[in-house]
C-alpha cells in the first residue's frame, strides 16, 4: 500500500543505517587495533609497537625470520587460555553474540517491509515485527558497549596481561592507549542504537475515511439544490400558480383604451 509505505520513511532510512552499524560489528570483532602497546624494549619488537585485539595479538619484526625481513608476527588468543583477562573473554562472547542478533534484526526488519511493501497491512503484526526487530538492534548495540567500555577501562587504567613466552610480548607496555577499532565499535553501536529505538517508535497510521475534495462537494450541493427546486416546481404546481395569477388579475386601463384608438 503506498500510503502506509509512506509512513515508514524514517524506519527505511534507519534500516540502512542499522545495516550499516550490524556490517561495522562485524569488521570491528575481527580487528586487532583494540589496544595499542608502546614497547621499550625492542629486542624482538622492533618497531616498538604491538596491537592487542580481543582474538589476537600481533606486532612487526625482522628478527623471528631473518635479519634485514620484516613481517608481522601474530598470535592467536583462544577462550580457553588463561593467561587473558575476562574483560577478552567478556568480549569474545559478546561481539559474537551481537553479530548473531544484529543478523537476526536484519532479517525480521526485510521481513517488515516486505510486507508492508506488498500489500499486509495489519496493525498487530506490522507492530510486532517491528518491535522485535528494534529490541534486536538495541540488544546488538548493548553488546557492543560493553565489550568496546570494558576494553578501553582496561586501557585507561594501563591494566597487564601475562601473556606466555610464545607471544613474545611484555607483560605491561611503556605505555598504552585506544585504538580505532574501539571507536568504530563505538559508532557502531551508536548506529544500531539509533535504530532500535526508531523502529520501536513505530505506530500504525489510523485509518480515515474517503477525502471529498472541494470541487466535488460543491457540486453535490449545487445538484442536490437543483433537485429539491425540481420537485417543489412540478407541473401541477405551476398549473395552480398560473391559475390563482388570473384570478386575481386586473385588466390594464391603458391597455383598453390603446385597443380602442386603434379600432378608430
């Protein structure tokens, strides 16, 4: 129906941009610029600097190779190992955990509109899709918060990890600061967010009767006019009309004496 396709404009905007923040989740899950460390020692760091991620951790080298070739070494942080702190494994579940729901937001909001866009029109159902795929959106967003605020509190506060001797990392750097995957999780779920609450701010335009436009109501006065003075003037009351009009007529004085003139 196109007036009730109509009315969900801002829900088709923010469904995009839902897309949008559900694709940037999923991005920033895989990244490894979660923590950025500032190594003094560069005995196997070389470039002094390593980025710690929620499922890895990898920095540049030219010494685990060959001297003179420089590749990025990295290693994988599992949620079995122990040596991580829990906020990881806070973060490993959650980020998951948002993915999955943000995928299943997707698919009740495309289902929304198609059947808004092909013809369902029901209040209840259009209201409880849309409701349910708001909540989805929101619980994706929360997600992300918690994994993105708990990480970058880590940061703030310069917390260690004892990472094993494989890793070849320090347990606590010089120096460590944010890196852009929490600020991209952070627009992320401002993304998701946004469009939670506009699809759970849905309501069902209310139902009004035909629109008469002005040219069509002048003309039905105009003939419903005409048909009340047809019938008040029908043939037998004009008969009756003419015949009381000669009843009470009286002859013309000058008339009369113009015929008289003339005879002469």
């Amino acid at each position: 129906m196109p007036y009730l396709a109509d009315t969900t404009n801002l829900q088709f905007i923010s469904f995009w941009l839902g897309a949008v923040g559900w694709i940037l989740v999923a991005v920033v899950a895989g990244l490894m610029e979660w923590r950025i460390w500032y190594v003094a020692d560069r005995t196997i760091i070389t470039s002094g600097v390593a980025w710690v991620g929620i499922w890895r951790t990898c920095f540049f080298s030219d010494r685990l190779v060959s001297p003179g070739l420089q590749v990025m070494y990295c290693q994988h942080i599992s949620m079995f190992d122990t040596f991580a702190p829990v906020e990881i494994y806070v973060s490993q579940v959650l980020m998951v955990l948002g993915i999955l729901t943000g995928a299943v937001g997707k698919a009740v909001s495309l289902y929304t509109f198609r059947n808004i866009f092909f013809g369902l029109n029901e209040a209840r159902s259009l209201r409880i899709t849309f409701s349910f795929g708001g909540a989805l959106y929101i619980f994706s967003s929360v997600c992300v918060v918690i994994s993105v605020g708990w990480n970058m509190n880590s940061v703030l506060r310069n917390h260690t990890i004892d990472f094993p001797a494989n890793f070849y990392m320090p347990s606590s750097p010089s120096t460590q600061e944010v890196g852009s995957a929490m600020y991209v999780g952070i627009s992320a779920a401002i993304m998701l967010l946004f469009c939670g609450i506009v699809f759970l701010c849905y309501t069902f335009p209310e139902r009004h009767g035909p629109k008469i436009r002005l040219g069509d109501r002048l003309e039905s006065i105009s003939v419903s006019s005409f048909n009340t003075s047809h019938s008040r003037y029908t043939p037998s009351a004009v008969s009756r009309d003419n015949q009381s009009s000669h009843e009470h007529a009286m002859d013309n004085p000058a008339f009369q004496s113009h015929e008289n003139i003339s005879v002469f």
